[in-house]
C-alpha cells in the first residue's frame, strides 16, 4: 500500500458526519407522498360528456373516454382515418407508423 493512503487511513476520523446529513436539509429535501388517483365512476364521466353542449366537443370526449385516445391523436384524426369502428391513429405517441383504435358501436353511429 502507498505512503499516501496509510496516511489518510491513518489519519481518518470515524466521528465525521456527513454535513449533508442534517435535520434542516432531511425536511427540505423529502420524499413526496405518493397520492392515488382517483378513477372516475362510469356514471361520472357519462354524465360529464352528456352536458357539453356542443356536438364537436361531446364527440372529443366520447373518443377520449370510450376509445382511450389522447388528445393529441383525437385532434390528428380525419375523415379517411375513420373506418366503421376502427380509426386508424398515423404517427401514435409509441413510436409505430399507425395503430387501429376499436371503439363501440354506439360512438361510432352516434
């Protein structure tokens, strides 16, 4: 072993604490609570998309909340996506070319 660490092994205090390890900087620095989110009830979000007045956004919800589409890939759409009860998502936040959505029959006619 070199000169230079037996001296520092040497000269090493076991009583040094960590000046990071303080009681103000342990309250600063805290981990957040994790908080579940809540999921809303069926009933909730039918309700939520029946009283949006307007047909365009009531139609943007519905496939948001039927086809679990992002926002992103609603405002994407267009009329040659749209294939009965498939929709054909080009450039999806995965990473793909394109991915088929279902969605029910009853957004698809309504």
């Amino acid at each position: 072993m070199s000169p230079f660490f037996t001296f520092i092994r040497n000269s090493f205090d076991s009583h040094l604490r960590n000046p990071c390890d303080s009681i103000l900087l342990r309250k600063l620095f805290r981990a957040p609570k994790y908080t579940p989110r809540q999921i809303p009830e069926k009933e909730t979000v039918d309700e939520i998309i029946f009283k949006i007045p307007t047909v365009r956004d009531r139609l943007l919800l519905e496939l948001m909340a039927r086809g679990g589409l992002r926002v992103g890939e609603v405002l994407k759409l267009r009329v040659k996506d749209v294939e009965d009860q498939r929709l054909i998502l080009r450039y999806p936040k995965s990473g793909k070319e394109e991915e088929i959505v279902f969605i029910p029959q009853k957004v698809a006619t309504g």
